[in-house]
C-alpha cells in the first residue's frame, strides 16, 4: 500500500544552509551588505555585524519559512550573552535541522 502523500524531506545542513544564507542576504540588503561570506563558520556579530533587530527580522523569516516549528527567540533565550556574542551560522543551522527533524518525528 503506497502512502498518499510523499514523506517530506529530511532537513539537511546544506538545505537549511542555503535556507539560512538566503535570509541573511535579506536582512543584509538593507545595509547594502548582502555579497559578504556566508558559512558555517560566520558569527552574526563579528562577522556579519547583526544588530539585536536584524535578529527580530531573522526570526521572522525563520517563521516564515518553518512555522511555529523553528524558534529562534526561544533557542537564544537558552544561551548566555556570550553564547550569543559568538553564535555561528553553523551553531543556528544545527538548530533549524534538529527543530525540524523533531517535529517530523513528533
């Protein structure tokens, strides 16, 4: 018996890299920034130089893009201001993949 609908495909870290990366440019255009380096190394502060409102705007489109499933508000509420101060694209990528592979199997 075949399902009726197709299964929905597993969150990859070069899927919601790309995912991510996109985003940024968003949020970056506005500053006229958007052709700078994005991997998975990049810091938002250091790097890309994000202040807390380009954050809100993140989010945003991280909600866009996931629903309710992916909440970054949530996910740094979570970490020291430090922690903060040098997250990585990498370190929030990792997040999106676990949050959604979550809920697919929840």
């Amino acid at each position: 018996m075949k399902p009726t609908q197709p299964a929905p495909a597993q969150p990859t870290v070069d899927t919601v890299l790309a995912d991510i990366t996109g985003m940024l440019r968003t949020v970056l255009a506005e500053y006229g920034d958007d052709d700078v380096p994005i991997g998975l190394s990049t810091t938002f502060n250091r790097d890309l130089e994000l202040e807390s409102i380009d954050l809100v705007t993140l989010a945003g489109l991280l909600e866009e893009r996931y629903g309710q499933r992916v909440n970054l508000a949530e996910f740094l509420a979570g970490m020291e201001f430090d922690e903060i101060v040098e997250l990585t694209v990498g370190r929030l990528v990792e997040y999106v993949v676990w949050s959604l592979k979550s809920t697919q199997a929840g």
